[in-house]
C-alpha cells in the first residue's frame, strides 16, 4: 500500500476500499504514515467526501485499531451523549452526573478543543487534580461504583482517531462530515452503549453552520450506530450565539455547578434537560418524554445531580470541597475588561466564533496541538441576542493573564456583539429531532 496513491485517488475524487481504511489507519497509530500524509488525505476528504461505504469502512477501521470496553456485566442500559462543539457548550458537565443519577450508566468519553470550540476535556482538567486519563480497568471500576465515568480516549481506544482528531485541529480539516461522523462514532461504539444521544450543533459558532449538513451528518451517525445495535436519537440545537454566559474552562466548571444546584443560564438548562430526556428515553427506563423530563427535573430539585458531580470529581482526583465553594479551588484570571455597549439598543448578534477566537488568543484553547491550555482565561457574555441594553450597559467581560492579552482578545471582539433597533428573528433552541424513523422538527421552546 503505496499512501501517495491512496492520497491520491481521495484528491481526484475516487473511493477507498475498506481494506484500504482499515491499512491506512491501523498504520497511522502506529506511526507508520507521518502526520503530513494524513494531513493532506484528511484535506483530500475535505474537499472530495466520502462515499456511505467509504464512512462505515474509517469508522469500522477507527474503531479496530484499538480496544473495546466490556460493560455487559453492569446490568443497567448504558447511554452517553456527544455534541459536535460549540462555544459555552459545558452540557457534558451538567449531563453526565444528572443522568448517572437517574439510574443510567453514562461512560462519557469526551474530547479536548477542536478549533475555535472548548472542549470538555480541558474544562474537566480545570479542576485541581482532576484526571481524564484513567485507565480502563479504573474507569470500569468508577462506572460499577458511581455509574458515570468523564474521561478522554486512552491509548487503548480507537487511538487511530485519537491521532487523527488532534491532526485536524490544527490543519482546519474539522468541518467534513464522513470525518466528524467516523470521529464520534469509533469512539462511541467502542464503549459498549446500549444507546447514544447526539447534540448536534448548527449554526454560525459549529463547526457546520446550514441546517441541511447538520441533518446529513445526525443521519449518518445515526445509521452508522444503527447498523451495531446502538440505539441513536439527535437533537440539533442553536449555535448561532455562545452557549450560557461562561465560555471558558474554569468558569465553565463553575457555571456547570450553578446549573447543577438548580441556578444558571436557562439556555444551558433548556439542552441539558432536552437531552437528559432523550438519555432516559433510550435508556428504556421510560417510554414517556414528559415522565423522563420530570424524573430529570427531580434529581437536580433533589441535590442527587449535584452529589453524584461531587462524587465523580472526587473519585477522579478532585478537590472534595469544589462543589461547596468553586471559588476557592479553580483559576482565576487576573485581569478583567469589559466591553460595554456604545449606543441603546437591541442586541442582534453575539458572534460565537469571535468569542472562541478571542479565548485562544487569551490561553484557553489551541493553535497547535501542543499547546498548553491556560484554565483561568474565558469571556462572560452578558446580553444575549434580543436582549434590550443601555449606553454603557456590559456586554462581554474578557478575562485574562495578562493586559496584553486582554487588549489582544478586545481587538478580536470589537465587533462581535451588534446592536439595532429591532428585535432580531426568533431562532429555536432546539430545532429538530432525528431518529432512524425519521426528523421531526420541533415547536419553539427557548431562544437565544
């Protein structure tokens, strides 16, 4: 197998075969193909596509090169839930030890920032102490113990993806559907679920902004999960404006807690529960979506969610006190400048990517897949779109290292909040359901 010709035959449009994946990724983990070969098939990809074969063989080809989980053994339905990234997106957060505690296994394997997008993982190792890195055998001993686990891949699991994922970060090859799908699914079919929720994000802050993509790519991943017995409902949810209004790792972890106390921005609280219900839903432990939605309210009402976060932050190398007092363990930056509004008016649009550029330029995000993430670093969004402000009034609070920095990160958000006269178009939160049955677009709930 000549990889020149494999890159090759991509670029010019033609097809793989799944031996060819399955040669082509299992010598990439091993550090047989350098990453500007991968890099130039993965922009190949970019441009050319994949046919349907094509995205089953890298999935299947991802998913071999490396361990499965085992957790038949558990004996309750096992569900995790993935979003395909956003900016404030902490869901995962909130989600996992909510769902945990409703009686569901949830074995979260989470991902690190991925272009102008957080990542849970980082916002995880925000946390004093906090490891992600769990070996398997540990992280199967938390699920049977606490029923949830948030961790990243290990060097066991799909590792051609966990290469192949930190490559496309850095070489601006997110946004191709086959590799988002082959990318989420590997991973996901490799932890043994019974079923698997999908936020899959659309609009000027994801990574796919049309409607239309975002349908194709929930498609594909429901079909590939499917096919092997993994039951996959998505959501497509806004991302047409920063989720919440932390956005950032450490005030991220802290607004999750907010959340989890029953507090918090109600745009986070609206997906969180949205998917909590569906988690539930393909769990079997209701067939009824409102039944699932109240037995979701409950366990954050009950304080049960916000224990069982404590438990797993614990259990996984944090601080005991953190859900006490968040304060007084995660970073702060120590520079703060905000950005206030220049003129009344009516706030038509908080650009999401403006924001995720702007937390890079600050430490809290990638360039480089070498880079370190700086935890303390973030922007507060004050106003969201359709919000009615004030000359003066605050609109983004930029928190950093630093003055340079802060001066660096206002240059890149000068224009990202706009203000007019009028309310701008209503956009539903959550927008539409797919099943393998189909897409139900959805009545709209809560607005940015």
């Amino acid at each position: 197998m000549r990889v020149t010709d494999l890159i090759e035959r991509k670029r010019d449009g033609g097809a793989l075969t799944r031996e060819e994946w399955a040669g082509l990724m299992r010598c990439y983990a091993a550090g047989d193909i350098p990453d500007y070969q991968m890099a130039a098939m993965a922009m190949a990809v970019y441009f050319r596509g994949m046919e349907d074969a094509e995205t089953e063989g890298l999935t299947a080809a991802m998913l071999e090169s490396g361990d499965r989980l085992s957790l038949a053994h558990l004996g309750r339905p096992r569900v995790d839930k993935h979003s395909t990234g956003g900016v404030g997106d902490k869901v995962s957060l909130v989600l996992a030890p909510l769902v945990a505690a409703c009686g569901v296994a949830v074995p979260m394997m989470s991902g690190r920032a991925l272009g102008h997008t957080g990542g849970t993982l980082d916002k995880l190792e925000a946390i004093p102490g906090f490891r992600t890195d769990l070996p398997r055998d540990r992280a199967v001993a938390q699920l049977e113990r606490l029923g949830a686990v948030l961790i990243g891949q290990t060097d066991e699991i799909a590792p051609a993806d966990k290469r192949l994922y930190a490559l496309r970060g850095a070489t601006a090859t997110v946004p191709a559907i086959p590799l988002i799908a082959a990318s989420i699914m590997s991973k996901k079919l490799a932890e043994d679920l019974t079923g698997l929720v999908l936020d899959v994000t659309t609009g000027a802050g994801a990574f796919l902004t049309r409607l239309e993509d975002s349908l194709a790519l929930a498609r594909t991943m429901i079909a590939l999960g499917e096919r092997r017995g993994c039951r996959t409902v998505a959501l497509l949810t806004d991302m047409n404006a920063p989720l919440g209004v932390a956005c950032g790792n450490a005030v991220e972890v802290a607004e999750s807690i907010a959340l989890l106390c029953g507090e918090g921005p109600a745009d986070v609280r609206e997906v969180t529960l949205a998917l909590a219900t569906e988690m539930l839903l393909v769990a079997g432990l209701t067939t009824d979506a409102t039944a699932a939605r109240a037995r979701a309210e409950r366990a954050i009402d009950s304080g049960d969610a916000l224990e069982m976060f404590g438990r797993i932050v614990v259990a996984q190398g944090g601080p005991a006190g953190l859900v006490e007092d968040p304060a007084a363990h995660l970073a702060s930056a120590p520079v703060r400048r905000v950005l206030a509004a220049d003129r009344d008016g009516i706030v038509q649009r908080v650009e999401p990517r403006a924001v995720g550029s702007a937390i890079i330029t600050l430490g809290g995000g990638r360039s480089r897949t070498t880079d370190v993430v700086d935890p303390a670093v973030g922007v507060l969004v004050h106003r969201r779109p359709g919000a009615r402000v004030t000359a003066g009034e605050p609109l983004l609070t930029i928190l950093a290292r630093d003055e340079a920095g802060a001066g660096a990160a206002a240059a890149e958000l000068a224009s990202a909040v706009s203000l007019a006269d009028a309310p701008p178009p209503l956009r539903p939160l959550i927008s539409h359901r797919v099943t393998a049955a189909g897409v139900e677009e959805l009545p709209v709930t809560v607005a940015h």
